[in-house]
C-alpha cells in the first residue's frame, strides 16, 4: 500500500527531523542506511512537493519546509501516489456505485478509511522521536 518511494521519502524526513539542520544528500543516505542514488532521487521529489528546502552551493544541503509536527505519512503518502484497496471499478456483477456500494466495495472503502485515518495520525515528528 505505501510505495517503495514513499518510503525512503519517509526515512529521508526522520532523519532531517532529527538534526533539525541543514544535510546533503548523502549524509541522509548514510544515517538512514540507505543508497544515495535512491534518497537523492526522493529529495528532489520532496523538494517539488514542498516538504523539503534545497539550500545550494558549498555548505548547502536539506532542511525541512516547515515543522515536523505539520508532516503526517498520509500526506507524503498521498504525494507518492498511495494505492488504494478500493478497486477502480467492482468487478462482481452487481448494481454497486460509488453512493451505493456493495458489501465487498464497502468493506474495501472501510479499509481505506481507516488507512487513511492512521497514517494521518502519524506524523514524522512522532516518527523521529
């Protein structure tokens, strides 16, 4: 359900959140024990998503954008496209809509919501705790 992508974008957040100072690229694939190739990758995406700031030049590097108590997983999850249990379409041949679902896509719709209600509680400041 929570992408490879969104993920690693996770792990790159905690560790920003836990010096609270500026860190390039590889210093937070090294504290997170990660590839560098893979983090420089999901910090340019968090960068044109807003949750991070990209500081150029010598003396450079990542900070977060705003406050690690504002970042939940739901939303960075969201940005990295989060699948969903709820089918596109139901493929049991029934009379199921979006306003009147059958048990399956109901019970699918439950889960999602429950989901969505979790991760929104989690925020990366409880996270890098």
């Amino acid at each position: 359900m929570v992408n490879r992508n969104a993920q690693l974008a996770i792990a790159a957040l905690i560790e920003l959140a836990k010096t609270q100072m500026r860190m390039s690229a590889v210093e937070i694939a090294e504290k997170a024990a990660l590839s560098q190739p893979s983090i420089a990758k999901v910090l340019s995406t968090l960068r044109q998503g807003n949750f991070i700031v990209s500081i150029p030049g010598p003396g450079g590097g990542f900070t977060l954008s705003r406050s690690p108590e504002d970042m939940n997983v739901l939303d960075i999850c969201n940005f990295f496209e989060l699948q969903t249990a709820m089918p596109d379409h139901c493929v049991i041949t029934c009379s199921c809509s979006d306003d009147a679902p059958c048990r399956v896509c109901g019970a699918l719709q439950g889960v999602d919501d429950l989901r969505d209600s979790t991760l929104r509680d989690i925020t990366i400041a409880s996270l890098a705790a």
